[in-house]
C-alpha cells in the first residue's frame, strides 16, 4: 500500500482505487501522474506495461494412445495497455500491490495453469507417432489457443517455447534410427568415391597408353631418319612420307 502522495512510473499503468473499492469497478480508474493517496480507503496500483517472462514447472503430457511425453514451457508476455483497470479489479486479492511481485503472483496463480492446461489438453488430439510427426502443428494449436486465453486475462502473449521431450523409448528410437541414417549416407560417400577412384585410373591408363604410342612413333620416324641418313642406298620418296630405298 502506498501513502501520502505517490507518482506512477513510466512505462506503468496507473490504477486508482477509491472507497475501498465497495463501488465495484466504478471505484476503479486509470490515472497518471501524481497522486495523493492519503485519504482513507485510497490505493495506486502499478501495472507494469513492459514485457516479461513466464517458466512454468515441467509437466507431463499424454496422447490419446497414452504415450507420455515431458513439457518444459517458457513464454514471454505483457499487459494490454488501456486493461489496468481489469488487471487490478480481477487480480487484487493475489497480493499485487507491490509492482516488483504483481506479475509473479498472476503468473503463479493464472498464467502458468493456462500454459499447462494449454498442453495437456491439445496432446489428447494426437498420437504419440502423430504428435511426433506434427510436432510444428501441434505447438501453433497450443500457440492460438494461448493467445486467445492470454487476451481473455486481459494480457498479450508475444512468444511460447514448448520444450517437448519424446518418451524415453521414441527418443532412443530416433537416436538409432538417425545414426542408421547417418551409416548410410557415409557409406554412400565412400562408395562414390571408389567410383571416382575408379574412373580416374581408367583415364590415367588411357592417357598413359596414348602417351606411349606417341613416343613409339616419335623413335620409329627417328630411326627411319637416321637409317636414310645412313644409307648409300638411292631413296625415292613415293607420297611425300613414305621413302622407298631402291638397291
């Protein structure tokens, strides 16, 4: 409770309460500024407009055919700015008078139920090998339906991060069947590269033949230069290339 005259802070949504509030909400209005608050029967709440995060305990979830998997969420959220007046009125009587624990209180008390509640119940609608297989699906349901109960609280949910944890027995399954995956590909690889291995000694080969026939002839024209050269014979040169030697 604060007395005497208070000043609401920036970034808060100030929130007057007159009379004890024994009006209702009509007792309510939002405010800014400096206020005096000495007058019997007079509260400022504080409503903090600026994001926050919420860690709910890890929970268990299950499907439809019993598979159980493990649910860690967090979420990042904040009130509505123009709600204050919602905020205070429905939440009062959790013990939110002091700003630095107001949202603890409603997220402890609201917010974190609606998140687990959120999981539990949308889990029901799959398989645990469907709920695997739509895992992304699956965490926009839940997403929609939060932010839809999020506003009915008067607050904006901004972001929500499951945390999905397989059954131990699926997460071992995927481990084995991922490393299968990973054999494969590997010894694929290495067959590939045995091909290419393979290919590249049959060029060397070739070229290595090719090489060879040429330096074959290259000696056989130098040593028919060299016999003509030798020769006393009389050479006739018949089509420009072949030379016949006459005796």
């Amino acid at each position: 409770m604060m007395n005497g005259c208070s000043r609401v802070e920036p970034n808060y949504e100030g929130v007057l309460m007159e009379n004890y509030g024994r009006n209702g909400k009509a007792d309510f209005s939002t405010v800014s500024g400096r206020q005096w608050t000495f007058f019997p029967g007079v509260e400022l709440y504080q409503v903090p407009m600026f994001e926050t995060s919420g860690d709910p305990q890890a929970v268990q979830v299950s499907a439809k055919d019993a598979g159980v998997f493990t649910v860690d969420p967090s979420y990042q959220y904040q009130p509505i700015r123009g709600k204050g007046v919602d905020i205070v009125f429905n939440y009062k009587h959790l013990g939110i008078n002091q700003p630095e624990v107001m949202m603890d209180n409603v997220e402890n008390s609201i917010l974190n139920k609606l998140v687990t509640n959120a999981y539990r119940e949308e889990a029901r609608n799959y398989t645990t090998d469907s709920l695997m297989n739509n895992l992304n699906s699956f965490e926009k349901q839940v997403e929609v339906r939060l932010k839809k109960d999020f506003e009915n609280k008067f607050f904006q949910l901004n972001n929500l991060t499951s945390g999905l944890k397989p059954p131990a027995s699926m997460a071992k399954a995927i481990e084995l069947r991922n490393n299968a995956i990973q054999q494969a590909e590997q010894v694929k690889n290495e067959l590939q590269v045995s091909k290419m291995n393979l290919e590249k000694a049959k060029i060397d080969a070739e070229a290595n033949r090719v090489r060879a026939q040429g330096l074959d002839n290259k000696i056989l024209q130098e040593k028919w230069i060299e016999a003509i050269r030798n020769t006393n014979n009389k050479v006739i040169i018949t089509d420009g290339k072949t030379p016949v030697i006459l005796q």
